[in-house]
C-alpha cells in the first residue's frame, strides 16, 4: 500500500510545538516563590510610605504649633508652660502637648 504524502518532511523541532509538562511546572514553581516576595516587598513600601506620611505630617503640625506659640508670645508677652490640645490637618485629628521649662 503506497503513503501518500503531501511531500514536504517536517523535522523533529519543527513539529514540536508548545512546551513539554516539566518546563510548565519549572515556570509555574518559578512564579510561585517570586510573586510572593514581590508581594511583600511592595507591601513593605506602602508601610514605608504610609509611616514617613505620618512622621512628615506630625512634624508639620510641630511646627505650626511652635508657630502659634511664638506669635503668641510677641503679642501678649506670656509663653505658656504647659498646654494640651489638638489640631486638624490631613484628615485628622493631632493630639498635642507642650511642656516648656525654665
């Protein structure tokens, strides 16, 4: 019984396509110990981002503390010791105390 063949012959890499089930499971453990480290690593940034936020944001509320005390202080001549309180900015509310000494 004669083949029939359309005449062309295809080599063994030539019809091999895709990727065989061990290079599959080779990316997919690949994949699966980097993504969680990148997960956490970005993680770790919004924290470092969030915690300079809050330094930056209590340092600003510091100064515009200071600030009021020292026009204060030019107006009425009296600095007082010690004082409590709380101030708006950046979506919240800063508590605050002040503790001068002579």
């Amino acid at each position: 019984m004669p083949r029939l063949s359309s005449g062309k012959r295809h080599s063994n890499k030539q019809a091999q396509q895709g990727f065989t089930l061990i290079e599959v499971m080779v990316a997919v453990a690949i994949i699966g110990v980097a993504l969680p480290a990148l997960i956490m690593s970005l993680l770790r940034q919004v924290d470092s981002i969030a915690y300079v936020r809050d330094k930056l944001e209590s340092q600003l509320v510091a100064a515009n503390i200071m600030t009021e005390l020292r026009i204060r202080n030019e107006l009425t001549g009296e600095i007082p010791k010690k004082e409590q309180g709380q101030k708006p900015m950046g979506e919240r509310v800063w508590f605050f105390e002040t503790d001068f000494k002579e």
